[in-house]
C-alpha cells in the first residue's frame, strides 16, 4: 500500500536517530517534532490549494472566472498574494497594546497545527495517537476564541473589540453545540482515541446513524471557524474587518491562515469521526488509505466552501438564537436516542 513508503522514511529516521547514539527519550522527542514539521509542511501545502479553490469555487458559483492572469489558469495567484504580503509594511500603532497584538497572530495558527497532530492522515500515519485525541481537539481548538479577542481588544479600535466581543458570544456558544454533536460518536466508538473511532466504522460510517450529529457538528463547524453565513466576527459592511482591522501585512495573512488551517482541521475532525477516516468505501482498498482520507477532507472543505458563497450573512440576534435554541437542544436530544438505541441494542443482545 502507498502508506508504506511513509512508513519506511519514519523508520529510516529513527535508525538515524539511533545511529547518533540518542537515548530513546530523545530520539521520541525529535520524532515528535519531525512530525509537527511535516503536519505544518502538509498545512502549507494545502493552504495553497485550498485558497485557490475557494477563489475557483466562488468565481463558479458567482458565474465568473477567478483567477486567470498569473501562471497557467491563474495557479500561481496565491503564490503572487503570498509574496506581496511578505513586501508589506508591519504597522503597529502607538495606541495598540503591543505584545498581545503581536501574539494573537501567533496564538491563531498554532491550535490548528496542534490539532492536526493528532489527526491520522492514513493507517499508521498519525504524530500522536493520544489516548483522549478527540478531547484533545475540543481543548486545543478552543483556544483560538482567545486569539481573536486578543487581536480585536488589544488593537484599540471600536470596531476590532466588537469583532472581537461577537466572536467571544459566537465562538463559545457555538462551541457547546459542537461538544454535544461529537458525544454520540464517543458513545457508539467507546473511546476517545482517533484511531479507534475510524477502526469502529469498518462496517458502517458513523454518518449513517449519527447523521443529526454530522448536520450539527458542520453547522457549529462553520460559527466556529466564523465563515460564511456566520462571519458576524468579521462583518466587513459594518465592522470593516473585525478583529483583525488594524493589522497588515504577515501579521494579517496569519489571521488568514489560522482559518483556513483551522477549516482543514475541523474538515480532517469530521472526516475522522464521521466518514470512516481512512476506511474504504465499497471495499475499494486498492487505493492508499491516506488517499481515502484526504479526499474526504477536501470533500468536507468543498461543503464549507458551497455555504459560504450560497447563504446570506445572518443577524447577530439569529445567529445566537439559532445557537442556543435549535443546535443544543438538537444534539442534546440526539444523545438521548443514541442512549436508547445502544440500551435497546444490547437488551435485545445484538
């Protein structure tokens, strides 16, 4: 199988790393860190496509072309915005609390770097395989609501500390819906463990039974990573940019980033929990697992995509109504017939 290859280079890594007389401590260190410099490496890589396919996405569904001027169909745009981004000039304000200003463009990239550690791109292919990786995810993710107040109050612009307020409502509210909806997964599985829940749905993918759950998790999804129609963070009509106004340059396409790789993360997630992870579909395990898997993170990253540029933005006061009055009570209820049915499923001694 393809993933053998990946194998065999952590494997060739380590009899390095053990020729060079490391103790075995050290050496899991350093092939932990290899690995957090792959997962950025895969990000970045990505980060690239998916940007360009948002704009070939939007431009389709807008009925125009998108990017066509730079390289052959345009494919070279995002390495042209990247460059130009480095050539811009870091302004910081003299009325801008500096360190945390600094430190929210930091704060924002890496959660969704962390959180793909412990994401299996493919059988065996993982950084770390922890134990409790889907409360890992939850704990981890969230600390991105602290960046983006961060940004929004230390930048001492109305506008930036409303963007930043709206994310702190949004982000957490949203947040409980998006626990509740992985809950039946954790229930059917009996584990927190990622590679475990993608070995429990060899037979049947957990969307099937948990498909209220799939619904709640992507719509929850989306607040969270403030897309499209729930980007009230950002509302340019009326708060310009958000949270992020006052910064430019590298410090304002890390903001950019830190989305994007958060939408790779909550996409690897739900590919992960719901569509089988690295399971085949159709006994179709000719094809490298690791294919599997990342056609199924780009497919989830296509839906994100379609929503944004199909639904209008929503009101703040229905945006937190929905939240709290049709989410929650929707998972909450969707764990009580997950109960039933796995009681009833084993009373009548399936």
């Amino acid at each position: 199988m393809g993933e053998n290859i990946f194998l065999q280079l952590a494997q060739s890594i380590r009899g390095l790393l053990a020729g060079a007389g490391l103790s075995p401590g050290a050496q899991e260190v350093l092939m932990d860190l290899i690995g957090i410099l792959a997962v950025l490496v895969f990000s970045l890589i990505n980060l690239v496509v998916i940007v360009l396919l948002e704009r070939r996405i939007s431009a389709f569904i807008q009925q125009r072309k998108g990017p066509n001027k730079v390289g052959p169909q345009g494919i070279l745009q995002m390495v042209a915005d990247g460059l130009k981004l480095l050539g811009k000039e870091d302004i910081i304000a003299h009325s801008i609390d500096k360190w945390p200003f600094r430190a929210a463009a930091v704060l924002i990239v890496v959660p969704a770097i962390l959180v793909l550690s412990v994401v299996p791109l493919g059988k065996d292919l993982i950084v770390a395989d922890l134990d409790i990786g889907l409360f890992f995810f939850l704990a981890v993710s969230s600390v991105a609501t602290m960046a983006v107040l961060m940004g929004g109050w230390s930048s001492n612009n109305k506008y930036s500390l409303i963007g930043g307020m709206r994310a702190v409502a949004q982000m957490i509210s949203y947040e409980v819906a998006l626990v509740f909806s992985l809950l039946g997964v954790v229930m059917l599985s009996g584990s927190l463990k990622m590679s475990e829940i993608i070995n429990a749905q060899q037979t049947v993918w957990f969307i099937l039974p948990q498909f209220v759950a799939f619904i709640v998790y992507f719509i929850a999804a989306t607040a969270e990573l403030n897309r499209a129609p729930f980007d009230l963070v950002e509302g340019e009509q009326e708060l310009i940019g958000g949270y992020f106004t006052e910064y430019s340059g590298m410090r304002f396409a890390m903001f950019m980033m830190g989305e994007y790789i958060n939408m790779i993360a909550v996409s690897a997630i739900a590919a992960a929990v719901f569509l089988g992870g690295w399971n085949a579909p159709f006994g179709l395990d000719i094809i490298p697992s690791w294919i599997w898997y990342i056609l199924k993170i780009y497919f989830m990253i296509f839906l994100f995509m379609w929503v944004r540029w199909t639904f209008p933005r929503l009101r703040i006061d229905h945006l937190m109504h929905f939240g709290w009055k049709v989410l929650i009570p929707v998972s909450l209820v969707n764990i009580l017939v997950t109960g039933v049915g796995i009681y009833l499923y084993r009373a009548i001694g399936g």
